[in-house]
C-alpha cells in the first residue's frame, strides 16, 4: 500500500524539474520553497528520493506522511 508524502525543498524548482522526481508532483509555493507530492510504494522508494534531493543540491525542509503533523 503505497503512502502519501510531502517533501519539502528551498527553493522554487522549475515544472522541468518534474521527471527528476516522477511519480511525485512538484508543486511550487509562494513562499519560496517547491513541495514534492505524490505516493510512494514503500520506504525504499521514499528515501531513493530523499537522496535525489540531496544529489541535485536541494536543501531539504521537510518530509511529512499524508496524515502527519
């Protein structure tokens, strides 16, 4: 069952950035960070993307489960 993330990133990424981080959404707001959303398989594939941020050189804010405080 796959889980529902929000992964926060400084920065507004640009819509290009989108294929870097399929199936997530990259959604930027106006407070000058981008959120990737979407669901995720499994914990493998969460942090497969955590450490895509990191080798893209994105600085990360936050990761937060659909349903997390």
């Amino acid at each position: 069952m796959e889980t529902r993330y929000t992964i926060l990133v400084k920065g507004r990424l640009d819509p290009r950035w989108a294929r870097e981080f399929e199936p997530l959404k990259v959604v930027p707001r106006d407070d000058g960070t981008t959120a990737l959303t979407g669901g995720l398989p499994d914990g493998c594939s969460l942090f497969a993307h955590l450490r895509r941020v990191e080798s893209c050189g994105l600085s990360l804010v936050s990761v937060t489960p659909e349903g997390g405080r």
